[in-house]
C-alpha cells in the first residue's frame, strides 16, 4: 500500500522568467536537496513523500532567497511575491498552522525588545558601554520570558511536532534536567 505524499503548489507572483526553485532542508549547517523545479510565469510544483513533517525550505538561489514552510504529507501551496519573500502565505499545512500560532503568540515579546535594541546600538554607536549593558540586561530579561514561554508552549501542545522543533532549536538555552522533563512530557503516540 502506497503511502499518501506531498504535492506543493509554488507560486511567486510577479516572476515572469523561468526560475529555478530547489526543495531542500537544513542539516548540521548545511544543505540536502529533496528535489527541483523549473517555474514557469512564477508557477511550479513539486510532489514526493516524507516520513513525517519538518520544516523545509524552497530556495530560488537566482534572488538567494529561502522561504521556509512546513512540509507533510498534504496538498500544500506556497505563495510569495517578489517583494515578499519574508512573508510567504502557506496553507494545506496542520504543521505550518501551528508553527504559525506560536509565531504569532510570541510577537508581544518581540515588540517588547524593540526599544531596548534601539537603545542598545544607541548607546553602542555613542560608545557608552555601561549604558548597553542596562539595556541589554532588560532586554535579556524579555527575552528569557520568551524563552520560558516557547517551553511551556511546547508541554501545553506535547503532541505536536512544532513543540519538538521548538525545543530542539532552543535547547542549548537551558539546562539538561529541564530539557529532559520538557521531551519526557511528549506524546510518543
């Protein structure tokens, strides 16, 4: 019995030649191809099968351009603008759903820290160093709560594979006992 697989449906508005775009994935810092495709008008579309879903990239090396989405087994599309490139719209996704409601609950400390960056490279570019490090301290302060909130997101939805990701990319921000108890609480099932 065949397994169900993946069919992306790529489109970048306002491409008009034909552009190359490569399915790839990030390991250890470098890159694995999973396969390529040739836009035509901005519209391609690529099909395959994975073994469950990870965050994997379309990169249009012309622009140096990687537009991350999750991938799964589903019918998925992809669209960005030429000028949009950061703000892709995925759906087709349960996997992007969810990476997409953490990002979007996470914001509040983003725009908390915007200041303090400010005032940061202020107080750099006036070389008053004890100045950046008040700064800095606050602004480390909001970005442990961001942290302590991304872990405790991932134990509130243990049965997704985002809070694993989540984990993984900010495990080095915390203790092994505390990494421990935060991947013992996943649900395996």
């Amino acid at each position: 019995k065949k397994t169900p697989g993946f069919t992306v449906n790529i489109h970048i508005t306002g491409l008009k030649t034909a552009t190359k775009v490569i399915l790839e994935q990030q390991i250890n810092k470098s890159w694995e191809k999973l396969d390529s495709v040739m836009l035509q008008d901005g519209k391609g579309t690529i099909t395959g099968n994975i073994k469950s879903p990870e965050m994997y990239y379309l990169t249009i090396t012309k622009f140096n351009i990687h537009i991350p989405f999750w991938l799964e087994n589903s019918k998925i599309s992809v669209t960005a603008g030429l000028n949009s490139f950061k703000h892709p719209v995925v759906k087709g996704s349960k996997a992007q759903r969810e990476y997409e409601a953490y990002q979007d609950s996470i914001q509040t400390f983003y725009q908390q820290e915007k200041p303090f960056i400010a005032n940061i490279r202020k107080a750099e570019a006036d070389n008053n160093p004890k100045k950046a490090e008040v700064f800095r301290k606050e602004y480390y302060k909001i970005d442990n709560q961001r942290i302590e909130y991304t872990f405790e997101f991932a134990k509130r939805h243990n049965k997704s594979v985002v809070s694993s990701y989540l984990v993984m990319k900010n495990c080095y921000l915390t203790s092994l006992g505390k990494l421990d108890s935060l991947t013992n609480c996943f649900d395996t099932t």
